[in-house]
C-alpha cells in the first residue's frame, strides 16, 4: 500500500510500504536469498501541467532476516508521467 498526500495543487509526497514479490532473487549482481521481500519507500513529485509529472523516491527492498544472507538493497527512483 502506498499513501500519496496532495498538500497543494502542483506536488505531492508519498510513504509506502509492504511485502513485494520479485521476478528473481538477485539484482544489480546482489543475491538476495529469496523473491519474496519487504519493500518501503518515501518520494515525491510535482506537476509542470496537465500531462507531464516528475518524481523522486528512495526505497529500500529487504527480506526482513526470513532468510540469510541479507543484504538488503537500497535504490533512487526518478518518474517522469505523461498522461494523454
């Protein structure tokens, strides 16, 4: 689940977190034990106008210590939408 918050017309903040399933369980060359993971992350974005929006968000993907090793990974998301 995330949470999107619109404090004005032209930007918002996001927080989410929960469990996520992964197509395999390695990335970027880091095993990562399991497909299954916990995933949480915090961003936000703002509208230029009707169509285009921009996003920023750091999320952290980890198994929770279910199974070992856990290394956890970290990544930096940049979004660009275009609604039409």
């Amino acid at each position: 689940p995330m949470l999107r918050w619109w404090p004005g017309n032209t930007y918002y903040l996001e927080l989410g977190v929960g469990p996520s399933l992964l197509s395999r369980a390695s990335f970027a060359g880091r095993e990562l034990s399991t497909r299954f993971q916990f995933t949480s992350h915090i961003g936000g974005g703002f509208v230029v106008n009707k169509v285009h929006r921009f996003g920023l968000r750091y999320t952290h993907v980890s198994n929770a210590s279910i199974k070992t090793p856990n290394p956890g990974l970290d990544l930096i998301e940049a979004s660009y939408t275009y609604h039409f």
